[in-house]
C-alpha cells in the first residue's frame, strides 16, 4: 500500500491523530540508536534543534561493477553489529561538472537520511515525509543543504505534530536513465525511479525501527522530484501499448561507439566493464549533447503508457494529492529572442503543426507586455530578453506547468482521489526583476531556509517579515498534509488560509509540477490563461482574474 503525493502525495490511511505529542519533546542527549532488521544504526544527536540525524545509510547494494544500468537490488547482508549513520555518503553522479568540493561522487551512492525530532522510539508511529529532490534528472542529492529536512521537523514538533524526514538520493543522469532497445529489452529503464522505489521499501521495512508509521508516508517532490512522484504514482500500472520511441537507439549507440562498446556481443555487459572516470567523461561529453530528455520514458515495465494517458484511464495510486505552482515557472529557462509575431508563432509550431491553433493561441496571448509575465518586469522587454518575452513566457508557463496541473486536479477529482492545489507567487531575494517567482523559487519557503543555506543569494535578506511568516504558514500546510492527509488538517486548530481548490482542464499532458496563491506581495494582471484538451486546443479561461 502506497501513499503518495505529488508535491506531496500520501502513502497510506489518511485519517491519523497524534495523540502523543508531549513524550516525543524529552530531550534524549545520549547517542540515538536504531535497530533495524540487519543490524544497528548509530546516527547523531543535534543538540541545537535537538532532533536525531541518521545519515547515509544504504538502502541498495551498491550498484557498481556488473550492478550498473541494472534494476537496483536490495540489501541482503545483516552486519550484526553497530554502523555508523553520522555522516553524509556519496552524492549520486550529477550530470557536468563535479564543482562541489564537500561532496563526494560515487556510483555508489543509493543511501537516505533520517532527520527525526530525538526521543522517538518505535512504536511511536510518527508519520513519514520523505523528499525526492529535483535537478531535471541529472543533479541533486541528499547532502544540499537547500533541502536541510531540520526546519520542517523542527516546526512539525512545535505544531504538537511531530513526522520524521527522509530524504534519498537515486542515480541520476544516465547512470539512472538511459533509454534504448537494449535498456527496454533488458529491462533496466528509468533506474533511477526504480532507486526511489526501492528506497520507499526500505523505508516501508524499516521506518517502524525510527518510530516512524509505516503506513503514513508521504513522498513529495519538486521539479524533477514532482515528476518522479508522479512517476511513482503511474509505475508499473499500465498496459504495455508498444510506445518505446526507437530515437534513442541513435544515443545509445553512440555512447557504445565512445566506450568501444560497438562490438560487443552483450552492449550493456560492456558498458559494466568501463571504468567509471571514463564512463563519467563520456555520459559528460559531447556525445550525449543530442539527447532531447532525460527522465521518465515508457520501458513497458516501471512506465507502461504515456503518462498522461495512465491518468486519465485512471491507472495511477489513487492516493491524495497536493500540488502547485510558482507563477512564473518558464522564466528562468530564458525563452530569449522572440521579437517578432514571426518569433512566437515559430514557438507555438513547436508544440501544433495546426495554423488555427497557432491563431488562436496567439489571440489569447496578445502581444501585450502588461498582461504577460512576470509582472515584475514592467514595459517592453529589452531585445536581450526579446521583446516578446513576457508574452512568449506566459504561454509556455501556463503550456508547461499551469495547465497540466489543472489537468491532474480534474482527473483526481473524477477518480474522488482529495486533492489541493495553490500557487506561490513571492518573489524573494535575488531573484531578478524578469525572472519574476520562477521555477524553484519556492524551495526556500518550503524548507523554511531563513538562513540560506546552500544560497549564493540569501532568499529571505532583505525582505519584509511577511515572508518568514509565509514560510512558516506554508509548512504548518506541509505538516498538517504529512500527519493528518490534508493540508488544512483534522483539528481546525489551523485553518488561517484554507487551500483553494481550482477548476481543473483537461491539459496537454502530465507534469508532476506546481500552483496557487499564498500572498500576492505584487499584484498582476487579468491574463486569460488558457486550459488544453489533447490535441492542443485552447480555451479562453479567466483563472488568474480569480486571484485578483
Ligand atoms: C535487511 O536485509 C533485507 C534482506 O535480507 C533487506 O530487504 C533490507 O532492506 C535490509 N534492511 C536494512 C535496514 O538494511
Ligand atoms: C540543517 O541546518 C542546521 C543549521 O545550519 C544544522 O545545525 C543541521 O545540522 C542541518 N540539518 C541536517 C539534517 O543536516
Ligand atoms: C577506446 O579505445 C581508445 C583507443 O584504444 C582509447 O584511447 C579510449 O580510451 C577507449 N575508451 C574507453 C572509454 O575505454
Ligand atoms: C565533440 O568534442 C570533440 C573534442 O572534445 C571534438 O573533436 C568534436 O568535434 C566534437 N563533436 C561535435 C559534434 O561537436
Ligand atoms: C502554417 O503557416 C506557416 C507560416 O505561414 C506555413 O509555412 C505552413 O505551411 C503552414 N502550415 C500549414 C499546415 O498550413
Ligand atoms: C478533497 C478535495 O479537495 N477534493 C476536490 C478535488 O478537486 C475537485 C475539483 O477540481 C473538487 O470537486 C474536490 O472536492
């Protein structure tokens, strides 16, 4: 049984009232232990938000050698004794350069942490979070400190309503998603979904031994991590429809061409073989610079059928869901240059061969630099950013992220899976003027960051107290989502701002992504947002005009 949730989604029985909330605040300064089924863990007392760290623990045998681009296998030695969990193993090879000097890189690198408030003790059931950070499938890992699980748990003990955080890592790039014939016919894809689920297991195995619940996990996500929820809520679901998209071939051999893998009898046995600096060097190359995606593709055996398709046939874990945007999510994957007419219909053809749509699409998104986004960028564009800009990033922001999500909520609702949506629209430190509240700029808030940690940029120097107290509102929706399965809880002890829930369209196709407002610390203006039903085809809608 699985509770998942999109930005949250929710493994497990909804209804759960903590009951023993004050044993849990006792102070435990003694070295926290864990006796899992193989062993002992020994983790790390934090003294400071006195919560218990268990750090690095693997959850996988390491996949290296002949367990690379292979299904990932569970544990299966018992080590009897005591391990350590008390500092930060591998990060999983990211995609480019190595740049972070604390952290080590590894194949070797399927291990979790848990973060939990001290003194928990099994049999205390406290519901789980667990994180999937994003990085569009090829970056991240457990040890960035823009995911420091300790302020949430920090204020879901304050709330009376105490979880424990887990956050994983999962192999990434094209150590965790190579695609091809090879992969399918082997059936090795989308590894790095797999990773999660194996490490959903463990914890499904092994939380109790936290004195976590089993029962209560909630996996949530952000950007690729989104997906990766979705991913998990479509896995194994569906018929296989024969989709597998033969282009990938062309990746595939290429990369056998640059490991001097062509030959062989067995390509992927090769590709085992290759030291991994060489391998790294490869998957890093320009060989792999034609790649048009990395993430989640149909193998016919974790992702059977287009995604879309898996939700709207209603082959998905129908567990509750909270999901939402930022508003201006296109912005910072810089849509420069579009100038003319000319320029955004050419963008628009990349999504319709349909010249009516084009039309239609550009009617409703007039050339209007007032009513496109981010509102924050006033008047015409500069020609560095196109004088089209704000027009071209409304529609691929409401073509990307707004409407897929209403798509999701619609599909939800008539499976009578709960579901809550909401748009964070804060634009915090650093944050240029024309990136206005872009993709990931909710990340901060969400992890209650006021420190910055892992920020260049400080996202709360600077700003009003306002926003600390949004962040603080938007985790109280978190936790009461984690514990009690709705992000305006069971107790009415908090019901301040009660989560919008918004129509939903049938959209153009699934992406486990984000929206709604929280505050609105700038107004914006009415902009007609569209909702599209598959093939695209748009309806005028006045969503935003709502928020007015
Ligand atoms: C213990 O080993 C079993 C297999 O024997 C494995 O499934 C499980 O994940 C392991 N648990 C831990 C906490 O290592
Ligand atoms: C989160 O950050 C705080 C403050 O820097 C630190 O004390 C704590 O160890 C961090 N938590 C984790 C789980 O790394
Ligand atoms: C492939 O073979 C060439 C020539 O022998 C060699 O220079 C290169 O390092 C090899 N590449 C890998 C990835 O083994
Ligand atoms: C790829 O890079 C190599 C050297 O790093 C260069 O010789 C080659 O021309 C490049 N190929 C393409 C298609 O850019
Ligand atoms: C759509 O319009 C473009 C530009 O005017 C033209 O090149 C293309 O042939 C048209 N496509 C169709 C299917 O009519
Ligand atoms: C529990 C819950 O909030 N469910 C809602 C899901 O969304 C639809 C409309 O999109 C509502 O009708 C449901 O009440």
């Amino acid at each position: 049984m699985l509770l998942f949730t999109l930005e949250l989604g929710l493994l497990g029985a909804v209804l759960y009232h903590l009951t023993t909330a004050s044993p849990l605040m006792a102070r435990q300064d003694e070295i926290p232990t864990a006796i899992v089924r193989n062993g002992t863990y020994t983790g790390r007392y934090n003294a400071e938000y006195d919560q218990d760290f268990f750090i690095g623990m693997p959850y996988a045998q390491p996949p290296v050698g002949d367990l690379r681009l292979r299904n990932p296998v569970p544990l299966n030695t018992p080590w009897g004794g005591t391990a350590d969990a008390t500092t930060f193993s591998s990060a999983c090879y990211k995609f480019g350069a190595l740049q972070f000097p604390k952290m080590t890189y590894s194949e070797d690198c399927l291990n979790l942490n848990v973060v939990r408030p001290s003194g928990v003790k099994p049999g205390d059931k406290l519901p789980v979070g667990v994180w999937i950070h994003g990085g569009g499938h090829t970056t991240g890992s457990t040890q960035d400190p823009t995911y420091n699980m300790t302020f949430l748990v920090q204020k879901s003990v304050a709330a009376g309503k105490p979880f424990i955080g887990v956050n994983i890592n999962y192999r990434l790039q094209l150590f965790g998603f190579m695609y091809g014939s090879a992969i399918v016919n082997s059936g090795v894809g989308n590894l790095g979904y797999k990773d999660q689920q194996l490490a959903l297991r463990w914890i499904h195995e092994t939380i109790a031994a936290f004195g976590g619940d089993p029962s209560m996990v909630t996996i949530w996500g952000e950007s690729a991590g989104a997906e990766s929820t979705g991913a998990q809520l479509i896995s194994y679901g569906g018929q296989d429809q024969g989709l597998f998209r033969g282009e990938w071939d062309v990746y595939y051999r290429d990369i056998l061409r640059a490991t001097n893998c062509s030959t062989a009898a067995d390509t992927l046995a090769c590709l085992r073989t290759v030291p991994v600096e060489l391998l790294f060097a490869v998957f890093n190359s320009n060989v792999t610079a034609s790649i048009p995606s990395w993430g989640m593709e149909i193998d016919g055996d974790f992702i059977r059928e287009n995604a879309r398709e898996a939700l709207v046939a209603g082959r998905f874990i129908q567990v509750p869901v909270l999901h939402g945007q930022n508003h201006d999510e296109a912005t910072i994957f810089s849509i420069t240059g579009v100038n003319t007419n000319e320029d955004f219909y050419a963008q628009v053809r990349e999504w319709t061969s349909d010249n009516a749509t084009v039309r239609a699409i550009a009617a409703l998104y007039p050339d209007i630099p007032a009513i496109g986004i981010p509102s924050t960028l006033e008047g015409r564009p500069s020609a560095a950013l196109g004088f089209q800009y704000k027009r071209i990033s409304a529609f691929i922001t409401d073509l990307m992220w707004h409407a897929p999500r209403r798509l999701t909520s619609q599909i939800l609702a008539q499976h009578n899976v709960p579901n809550w949506s909401y748009m964070f629209n804060v634009r915090p430190n650093g944050m240029p003027l024309s990136s206005g509240v872009a993709h990931f700029t909710k990340v901060s808030f969400m992890f209650y960051n006021i420190l910055g940690l892992g920020y260049e940029e400080l996202p709360f120097a600077n700003t009003p107290r306002s926003y600390k107290e949004l962040s603080n509102i938007m985790l109280m929706y978190w936790v009461n989502f984690v514990v009690d399965g709705d992000p305006n809880g069971v107790d009415g002890k908090f019901s301040c701002l009660h989560y919008r829930i918004l129509a939903a369209f049938v959209g153009f196709f699934m992406a486990m992504l984000i929206e709604v407002n929280w505050f609105a610390f700038h107004s914006y203006h009415p902009h007609p947002l569209l909702a599209f039903v598959f093939p695209l085809k748009p309806t005028a809608d006045d969503l935003r005009c709502q928020y007015h």
